[in-house]
C-alpha cells in the first residue's frame, strides 16, 4: 500500500515510516522540516498541513496515518486546525485515517480531534493511547518523565505505553480495513512509586521543571481489545517499558521539545542515518548489473578503498543483517568521531558515510578519507594507513586526486590539531567510566537460551532492536578509544611505547582471545603431545590425559565463548558452539615461539592500559552481538516452527526492522538476498578498489 505520513520526521514518524518501508508499503511524508535520519525511501515534502500539495498526497495514499501533534504546546503543533485538513484531504480521496491521540492529554484538545475524525467522510481508525515511554525521548516521552517524576508518592498503579509497541501497532493496523476506536496500553500495570524510583535514579526533578505535565495520566483504559480482538502482542510489559525509559537518559536532558545529549555520560544510540547513495556526487563502483542491494557508492574525490584490516573479523560476503547492524553502528561511530574532528562539507559528509563502506556484501576502509581526516588526528600516521591498506596490492590511482578538499595545512596544521587535541581530552574524560557502565550493561541484559525461550515473539522482536543500539554504542566507544590511542601514542612518541594508529580499520584490531588463551597455549607448549592433540582439535583426548588443560580450556570458553573467527558476522559459529576452533588457536599460539617480556616501562605500562580499556569496549561489543547471535537463533527457530520461512538461518537475511514487522514478501526478499551472497561468494570484489571494481574469482582472491 501507499501511506502517507504526517510529521514524518518527527520522532515517532522516523520511527514507523522505518516500520513501513521493512514492512513493503511505499511511503510519503509531510513535515516542516527534513531530518538526516528519515528512511531514504520515503518521499518527503516539507510543507505545513495549510499547503496544498497536502491534498495531492493524501489522493495517491491508500491510508493516511495522522502524526502531527494536536497539542499546541508541544513542538511543531499543527494543532486542531491539522486534524480538520488531514481529515478533510483523507476523506477526499477516500483514504483511510489512522489517528493517534492521548489519551492522558487535555480533554478540551483531544475529544474535539476525535469528533473531527470519527465523523469524516472516510474510514478511520482512531488509537487512543497511554502515557508513551521508551528510550526514543519525544516531547510525549519527556511528558511522562515528568508527569511521573513530579507525582506524589503512590502505591496507584498505571498504564504506559512503549513507542516501539506504538509503531508496530500502526503497521498491524494498516493489514485490517476496521474502524472505530482503539486503546492501546500494556496489558500490566506499574506502581506510581516504583516509576518514580527508576526514573529518579537517572534524573532529577528540577532539570523538569519546564515540561509540562500530562493533564490525565490515569485514563481509562480497556487493553483487551488491543490483545483479543486485534491478536497484538504487546513487546514490552510496563516496568520494562519505563526502564528503558531510564536505560535513554543517561547521558541525555529531558526538555519540553525532547530530549538532548548532555554531560559526560555516553547516550544510547536509538536510531542510524541511512546511507548516503542518492547525490549527484556519487557513482557506482560496481559493474553494471553487479550493484548490491546494500553497497555503497563512491565519490570521485575519495576513491580508494581498502578491505584488508576489516577482513577477519567481517568476512565476506556478509549477511544482511550483519551488514545493517555492523555497518551502520560503524558509520554511526564514525559520525561520533568526524565530531571531535570538526571535520565539514564534503570531507565531514564523506567521513560519517564511507570512512568504512560495504562493497559487494564486504566492508571496506576508505584509505582516501582516512589520510586526509590522518592530518588533523594526533598520533594517527598517514603513512601506516597507506601501507596497511595497500600492501602487496598493485599501484592505485592518487590518494588525493586534483581539487580533493583538505584541511588545515601548513602554519594551520599545527592549531588545527590543538583544537582536536582539546576536543578529544574534554570527551575523553568520562571515557573509562562510560567503559566501565557500558561492560555492565551487557552482564545486566543477558539473557541465556532458556529466558530467550520464554520471550514472546514481540519481545524477541524489541529485544533485536535495543540490541542493535547497544551494539552501536559499543562501536562509539570504541571508536573513542581510538582517538585516545592515538593521543597516547603522540604523548609517547619519544619512548616508543605506544603504537601509532593506522586509521579506523583498527577499530577491529583485538589481542583479548589471544590474552585470554595464554595459560592454555602455556600449558600446550610445555607439552608437545598435548599440542599435537590440540592442532587435531581431539577434545575428548585433551580431557582424559589432562584434566588441567580441560580446565583451563572451559574457563577460556567461558570468558571468551561468545567470540570466534569472523566474530562480527552474526552468522559465524562462536567457541561455545564448536570449542575445537578455541583448541585450534590455543595450539597456533603455542606453536608460535615464546618471546621474552621485560620488566615494563611507566610509559608501557600507560600504553598498555589504554589499550585494555579498547580491548573492553570492543570485546562488549562483540558481547551484545552475541545476544543478539543469540536472540535470531531463537527467533529463526520459532518462524521455521510456524512456516514462515524455511531454514534458521533465514532471519540472517532480513534487516532489524523486518525482523521487528516481518514484511509480506519474506521469503522473496530472503531468496534473492542468498542468491546475491551465493554470486558474491564466487565472484567478488578485489581488496583494494580504486573508483570502481571488477570482480575477482575466488580461486584469483588473495583474501
């Protein structure tokens, strides 16, 4: 279907026309203003609901779904006036009408709306709704914070409602033709007291003293038809609800308009740009007719790019919701980056899109980029990029072609690296501890295969989703901790000790399996027949002739079970699931000849912590994206179980959001995604790529 979206760019609008595009509608927006993380395949006019084009919209959408809020003291109020347009344009060109209301807003505002719309001349559908909450903080969601922060201390129970079960409730909606009225709240309730004391716990009540408060935040409200009537599956209870409403501000102020970023505390990511493939700038690197679904386009100022620093921990060809998860959290990381940079205009744009790129289902760092951001990076080398990214590799065209954007040069380079200097110390102050509260997050949201078992399909769905953000947060720090490796090393220079970055694809570089298996690999050098056992991958030998070298094999699967090769494909087998592939490192390590480590120096000792503090980052990261491993596994099994699609592996080839609203077409969309890898595994891009790309056979591959 074609649905027209009003406020498309609000908050909630970003939110569902993502729903709707996974889902397979096409869809067109109207809003003030554009905004950078609106899905790129929805058609946006930036218009007020006064314009006229509003009636042009609304004669080639099959339903209209009415976003803009009516309040008219909230942000970008269309107020009363928007409704009796959108209303009248709808019932025109005989348009459904989905119509959101508050249920816990002012009477006086939301029952004449309501009239407005249930005696149009179309059908429509109006959803009266609790109190929203969620970690995406609107001004609906910062109403509630302070609604419940503000609250007398009670023991009266109520209804929330989380803007994730919002957005899928509107896709359900638009696969019935029933109107009339609905109300949508979690089917549980939560203590007044005890919302006050999660949401206390994370800020407090006199940074709210500007939000107004919701006029009736105990509406009556009847769930069950929600629940019986329509089959919907609410994805969060209420104490889960308002956690992650907790679980958002950190590191966020609430405000009338919503929420901002602020203090020192990292903030969760709750939502990615799309990538960048529409300007003019751009061409296709691929051949003609080779051009993948996810692949990126280059710009001819930044041509070159280069796949060998990313290769073993996101070996391609990968899946495509590795590549929608991973790269978009890397891109996101980016983003953090290029702001510590003060990188602008095309070179601030070409770093936050294709510092690293997907070609062919593989990821690739691009060299040119890195070697003009290298010059304004403290401790980052421009040669090391080159020779990382093209050793071995034949000539490629210039780094820098003619009329390629530069930054500060000569007499200006000097200030232009104070300045990032300054930048990255005042961020980087909270690093370790945002480390630190990052690590435990992912003990406190695991969950193992038996709670995952007992989730309903909706919670696994949600769950993808806030594991996807958390996975993008890790990213960020990592990405952080590269600006600090980099100081590091500049701070060290003279010593030797730190070691100087050789751009952003050493966002993968990890020595923590390595570190991790030392005794193990220890204890196998000392025993050449062990050894020899390992290297074979013969388990249930190494356990009969040395229960110690079984022991410390289950204590390294412990602590590093959740890692392998290839750890950032989502698809790849980890330790816990083949224990072998662990043996097998262990006895390549102590194959490896043993090297003498010296007493270490105060600037080692400097070096090295920092770099532990990367390593933890990074290895959390890889933690939630084996919940995540995890969580489609469990996912995968239910929808082969239903007959909704055909192998477990089949959820590999969806994205986030059609994991959340699984689209009509899935197994066509799954099909034509496999064939696509299966062509990629055969015949698939060269490691470096120099404007564009010819494919290389694999038996021609030196990857």
């Amino acid at each position: 279907m074609h649905i027209l979206v009003t406020d498309a760019t609000g908050t909630v609008g970003r939110l569902v026309v993502r729903q709707l595009v996974a889902a397979g509608h096409t869809v067109s927006g109207i809003a003030d203003r554009p905004h950078a993380c609106l899905d790129a395949a929805a058609d946006l006019v930036c218009a007020p609901l006064s314009d006229p084009i509003l009636q042009h919209l609304a004669d080639e959408a099959d339903a209209v779904i009415h976003l803009a809020p009516v309040d008219p003291s909230a942000p970008g109020s269309a107020d009363i006036h928007g409704v009796a347009r959108v209303t009248h344009a709808a019932g025109r060109a005989g348009a459904r009408l989905l119509f959101v209301s508050q249920a816990a807003g002012l009477p006086d505002i939301y029952h004449p709306a309501e009239d407005l719309v249930s005696t149009s001349w179309g059908p429509s559908l109006i959803i009266r709704i609790a109190p929203p909450v969620g970690r995406q903080l609107d001004w609906m969601v910062c109403r509630t914070l302070a609604t419940l922060v503000r609250a007398k201390v009670s023991e009266q129970p109520i209804r929330v409602l989380h803007l994730d079960d919002l957005a899928r409730f509107l896709v359900r909606a638009l696969d019935t033709d029933r109107t009339g009225v609905v109300d949508l709240a979690t089917p549980d309730t939560i203590n007044v007291i005890t919302a006050w004391r999660l949401l206390r716990s994370v800020t407090p009540r006199s940074r709210l003293h500007r939000i107004p408060d919701w006029t009736h935040p105990f509406p009556e409200l009847d769930p069950t038809a929600a629940q019986e009537d329509w089959a919907f599956d609410f994805g969060w209870k209420a104490i889960e609800a308002v956690t992650d409403t907790a679980r958002g501000l950190v590191g966020r102020r609430a405000g009338p308009a919503g929420a901002t970023d602020h203090g020192g505390q990292l903030p969760i990511p709750v939502e990615a740009p799309p990538r960048l493939t529409s300007s003019s700038e751009l061409r296709s690197a691929a051949p003609e007719g080779m051009e993948g679904e996810f692949d990126d386009r280059i710009d001819p100022r930044f041509p070159v790019f280069s796949a060998t620093s990313l290769a073993e921990a996101l070996p391609g060809p990968l899946t495509p919701i590795t590549l929608d998860v991973q790269l978009s959290g890397l891109r996101t990381a980016n983003q953090a980056m290029g702001q510590v940079l003060a990188l602008g205009g095309v070179v601030g744009e070409e770093w936050g899109s294709r510092a690293i790129a997907t070609f062919g289902h593989r990821p690739y760092v691009g060299v040119s980029s890195n070697v003009v951001a290298a010059t304004q990076l403290p401790g980052w080398d421009e040669k090391a990029i080159v020779q990382t990214a093209l050793v071995g590799q034949p000539q490629v065209g210039d780094l820098l072609p003619f009329g390629q954007p530069r930054l500060a040069e000569g007499p200006l380079r000097p200030a232009a690296k104070a300045v990032v200097v300054a930048r990255s110390i005042a961020l980087l102050r909270h690093l370790r501890a945002n480390t630190r509260a990052y690590n435990a997050a992912a003990l406190a949201e695991h969950a193992d295969t038996e709670q995952l078992s007992l989730l309903s399909d909706a919670s696994l769905g949600v769950r993808i989703r806030l594991l996807r953000d958390r996975i993008h947060q890790g990213w960020i720090l990592t990405a952080l901790w590269l600006i600090d490796t980099g100081i590091t090393a500049a701070a060290l220079q003279p010593t030797g000790a730190g070691s100087r970055v050789p751009g952003v694809g050493m966002i993968m570089d990890s020595d923590y399996v390595k570190d991790e298996i030392r005794d193990l690999a220890m204890a196998l050098r000392n025993d050449p027949t062990l050894a020899a056992l390992a290297a074979e991958g013969n388990l249930a030998s190494i356990h009969a002739l040395s229960p110690k070298a079984a022991r410390m094999l289950d204590a390294a699967i412990a602590r590093v079970g959740h890692r392998g090769p290839g750890a950032g494909e989502l698809a790849s087998p980890t330790y816990a699931d083949n224990p072998r592939m662990l043996l097998a490192a262990a006895a390549e390590a102590a194959a490896a000849p043993a090297e003498p480590t010296p007493p270490p120096t105060l600037a080692q000792r400097i070096a090295t912590n920092a770099r532990v503090s990367r390593e933890l980052a990074h290895d959390t990261t890889l933690r939630f994206t084996h919940e995540l491993r995890m969580t489609l596994r469990e996912l995968g099994s239910r929808w082969v179980a239903a007959d909704l699609v055909d192998a477990v592996d089949d959820a590999h080839y969806l994205t986030c959001d059609e994991l959340v609203t699984i689209p009509a077409d899935a197994r066509l969309r799954i099909k034509r995604r496999r064939a696509e890898r299966d062509r990629l595994q055969a015949h698939h891009p060269p490691e470096v790529i120099d404007h564009a790309w010819i494919p290389v056979a694999r038996d021609d591959a030196t990857d």
